[in-house]
C-alpha cells in the first residue's frame, strides 16, 4: 500500500499538513493534519509498504510498545482510507 503522489507536506500555523497537488487534488478538497507520528508514516507510505514494515519503523524510531505501534499504525491508515488517500 502507498498514498498517490502529488502530496507535499508544510508547515502552516505551527501544525504539519500534507497538500494535494494536480491530480491528488481532484480528489481531495482540503489538507490532510500530520500530527505525531502521522508525518513520519506519510512519509514513508511515499513508497510501498505493509503494515508490518510500518510498525516496525515506528519501533525503530519511537519508544513505543508493539501493541501501541501497531495500533497507532491501523488507525493512521483507516484514517488515509477513509479520505481516499491510501492505494492498497
């Protein structure tokens, strides 16, 4: 799984969003927030991915539990599901 590309991601007003440009945008009215652990997931869901390889970045990047990385990991992508962003 993986997001299109035409995303690019700034900061505006102290918070991280990710922008969808060219044909992202037809899809998708509006930004997408990246809080915590999210602008790091967007970024590497720029290349494919599964939800293990996901996880274990977060391990390897985060102190958190595998149980807590797995589960932050499930909703950052029902979340891109539910806006349309995540190609499986």
């Amino acid at each position: 799984m993986h997001i299109p590309s035409g995303f690019i991601i700034r900061q505006v007003a102290n918070e991280t969003v990710a922008i969808p440009t060219g044909e992202a945008a037809k899809g998708l009215s509006g930004l997408v927030a990246l809080g915590g652990s999210g602008e790091f997931l967007f970024e590497l869901l720029k290349e494919e991915q599964t939800v293990e390889s996901l996880v274990h970045a977060l391990l390897q990047n985060y102190n958190v539990s595998p149980a807590t990385a797995e589960a932050d990991v499930k909703e950052f992508l029902q979340i891109l599901r539910e806006n349309g962003i995540l190609i499986e």
